[in-house]
C-alpha cells in the first residue's frame, strides 16, 4: 500500500518554531520533527520564553 506523504520545512527561532508546529498537531501518529540538539536541549537556555 502506498501513502503520500507531505514535507514542510519551517525555519525561524533556532528551530522553536517547528518544535511548536509539531507539539500542537493532532495526535495521531502522523506527525514527525526532525530537529537538532538546539531544538530538544540548548534553546531552553538561550531563549526566555518557548510556548509549548
């Protein structure tokens, strides 16, 4: 079986905003974020406030 599959790439905020994009979508198994250390440990540090 074949499915399509769509790929956004969204940029801005050290990679905060996808993190926020991909926290708030729908659960359903569908939904992937491909990040980098920045994006899971240091922007905590860097960054006052990150929305979740």
């Amino acid at each position: 079986m074949n499915s399509a599959f769509v790929i956004e790439n969204w940029s801005g905020a050290g990679g905060n905003l996808s993190a926020e994009i991909v926290a708030k979508a729908r659960p359903d198994g569908r939904t992937l974020l491909l990040g980098t250390v920045g994006t899971a440990v240091t922007n905590q540090y860097l960054y006052r406030n990150i929305s979740s």
